[in-house]
C-alpha cells in the first residue's frame, strides 16, 4: 500500500510541475509566482527559490550529463538553463 | 505500422539508475542562459535520451528542438490546430509525441521531418503524453477525463482508462514497469496497470487538482510520486491558476522486483 510520506507547502501560489532531482534528496518545484521552489526530502524544509522566470513557470526537466543542468520553461515563452 | 499489436512485458526492466549514485543537485543552481524561441508560453519540456537536445511545446501551437547547451534552433514542427500542452522523446530519441488542445496527439518523425501519425480519438483537449520505456506504448491524458494507451503499431487506440470524473492532468509511468500514474482535476491521483488493466490503487488527499505527477527514478527503493494541484477555476481553457498550493511525495515500501 502506497501512504503519503510527505506534503510541501508553496505557499499561496499553484505548483505546476514537480521533479526530483536525480539523488531524490530534493524536489524542485515549478511555480505560478514564476519561480522555482526547492524542497528537500531529508529536512523536508524549503531550501530555496530560483527566481528569473517573468511568467508562471510551466515545466522543468534534467538534461543527461553527470552535473544535471535543470530547464525550465514558463509563460513567458522562454526556457532557462541552470547550472 | 504492421497493426501487430505489440506484446505487453510480463515483467520489469532492469532500471539503470540503481546502479548509479547521484550527488544531491543542490541548491546552487545558478542561471546560465535564457532562451527566447516562441511566440506564446512554453507549457512542457521533453530532454532527448541519447543527444543534446531539448523539445519545447508551446501554445504558439507549435513544437521545437533545440541544442543544448548552445541553444541553436533545430527544427520546428506546425501542424496542430491548437495549443501544444505535451510533449516527449521516444526513448530512443528519433520520434517526439505531442499532445494538443485540437484533440490529437501526433507523432513526429524528425529524423524524416514529418508527422508520422495523428491519433484523434481524444474528443478533447489532451494534455500530456508519455512513452513507455519500451519504446512500444504511449500513454495520452485528456480533457475528457481518461487516459488512453496507444500502440506504436496500430492505428487505433490499444485501450481507454476510465475511472476520473474529471479532466486528467498529467500521466506518468513508474520507471520500467507496467505501471503508470495518473493526475486528475479530481484531486486524486490513481495508479494503473496496463498488464490488467485495472486501476490499481487512487490516492485521496490533496484538496485541488492534481497538475502534475512524477516519479523518481529509483522504482525499487521506496518509491515516490510527487504531484502538485490548482484551482478548478479555470482561466484560460487549457491550464488553470490557482492560489494554494501543495506537492506531496508517496512511498512504496516494496521489494525490488525480479529483473526480466
């Protein structure tokens, strides 16, 4: 059976898309307020945002080398890379 | 397409990200470039498997390949009526799906630049696609409320998944097996087995709809699915805005299964 292990809050703002990162130690979140939340799964506390995005953040995904760059991409029709 | 239907595995895949340790990503991320491409939102991201290159859908109703990290526009694909709120690499890289508010969900054969198949059977909008990591199924989730699998052979759509009683979201499959996830605007998440066919468990807790569900890429490990919700007010057709927010993550305590 499958039980709810965690819950993040984001406050007051739609959360559009969740990863984990490769070592599932965190979860970044894509959201409304144009900015990408990052939780971690240990403390199970926000670690941080990644600001930038002008839009609501839509989706992100990991590119395939061994650092892991995230992209994400958003409403105001442009993709990041982070590194 | 032969319409020899393809063979469901019986068994799990070896998952390769067992072997492998990864360091945290951190959060140290920085930014390092922006890219500007399309003339509306880009509502998904898809990373190709085996090169560099990024697909991005957009409401422009338009997709596009990208290099990575340079950023050079490679190839661009018209054809959907509508918004494009989906899309994924085939998982040996050369074919992309996209999912669309016009109904349909294509197939695109890039290495021969053109649309390979157009599934229609979708009366509504669909919003995310998925391929199974087989490379022989694709899972397509949809504004009338069901999930359907499609078969990379056949011209028809190999089965429906009924059970929300609300648009599904988003449309995720457990690395390596048979199983996939699904996220609805009924605020459930429900988990499916395409072996049976059965919806295998449904997941009550969030108090809005489910935009997104994911897994991590360690099946065996207790395993998680991370989703997130909106409002039901909708604002514009296809993708709603919401004002509270949550994401959760669910584990599975379960032996790792046999390797087929």
């Amino acid at each position: 059976m499958v039980k709810e292990e965690m819950s993040f809050d984001s406050g007051m703002t739609s959360a559009n898309c969740a990863v984990f990162d490769k070592s599932c130690s965190l979860v970044f979140v894509a959201s409304e307020d144009a900015s990408i939340k990052i939780f971690n799964t240990q403390t199970r506390e926000k670690e941080t945002e990644l600001k930038g995005h002008e839009g609501a953040v839509l989706d992100l995904c990991w590119d395939n080398s061994p650092d892991s760059c995230l992209i994400s991409a958003g409403e105001d029709a442009s993709f990041k890379i982070w590194q | 397409m032969t319409n020899e239907p393809h063979m469901i595995p019986k068994r799990e895949r070896f998952n390769p990200a067992l072997n492998e340790t990864f360091e945290a990503s951190g959060p140290h991320l920085s930014h390092l470039k922006t890219y500007k491409g399309h003339l509306q939102s880009i509502t998904a991201l898809s990373y190709n498997p085996k090169k560099d290159i990024v697909a991005t859908a957009s409401d422009d109703t338009t997709w596009k390949l990208w290099s990575i990290p340079n950023g050079d526009l490679i190839m661009s694909g018209e054809g959907h009526q509508d918004w494009v709120g989906g899309c994924a690499f085939h998982p040996r890289g050369n074919l992309l799906a996209t999912a669309s508010g016009d109904g349909t969900v294509k197939i695109w054969d890039f290495v021969n630049a053109c649309c390979a198949y157009t599934w229609s059977e979708h009366g509504q909008p669909v919003w995310k696609v998925a391929f199974h990591d087989t490379g022989d199924f694709l899972l397509s989730c949809s504004m009338d409320h069901t999930v359907k699998m499609w078969d990379l052979n056949m011209e028809k759509s190999r089965f429906t998944y009924r059970g929300h009683v609300d648009s599904v979201n988003s449309v995720s499959w457990q690395p390596y097996t048979q199983v996939f996830a699904s996220g609805s605007g009924d605020k459930t998440v429900s988990m499916w087995d395409i072996r049976t066919s059965q919806c295998v468990q449904t997941f009550y807790g969030h108090q809005n709809a489910i935009n997104s569900v994911r897994f991590n890429i360690r099946v065996s490990s207790p395993s998680c699915v991370t989703f997130s919700r909106r409002e039901i007010e909708l604002c514009p057709l296809h993708r709603t805005a919401s004002r509270k927010c949550g994401t959760c993550a669910w584990s599975k305590k379960r032996c790792p299964s046999t390797v087929g």
